[in-house]
C-alpha cells in the first residue's frame, strides 16, 4: 500500500505504473498496489493491509 498526503488526479494510472516497476524488480512476479489518498474512498482492505502489511 501506498499512502500518500496529497490528493491523487489518477490512481489507476499511478497503480498501474508502480505495479509494472515493482514486477520488473521482481523478475515478473505479480504485485497488487493499494493507494491510500485523501481524496479516495477508504475500504476495509486498507485497514487490513494497514494491520497485517509488512513495512518496506
């Protein structure tokens, strides 16, 4: 997850791109990108990777 202060104009796009750099990194593995942004709806999967997520 991604948590940012600042309003994001295009989250898809922002996942997109940070997803695609990640699996690059990774050999091709597959990553799931969450953003956290004042501006977006907050889900109860924020919280969950907010509690169980791993600090990078």
């Amino acid at each position: 997850m991604l948590q940012l202060t600042e309003p994001v104009n295009d989250p898809a796009g922002l996942m997109i791109k940070l997803a695609t750099k990640v699996s690059k990194c990774m050999y091709g593995r597959k990553v799931d990108v969450l953003i956290d942004a004042p501006n977006l709806k907050h889900f109860p999967i924020h919280d969950m990777v907010k509690e169980n997520g791993v600090l990078l």
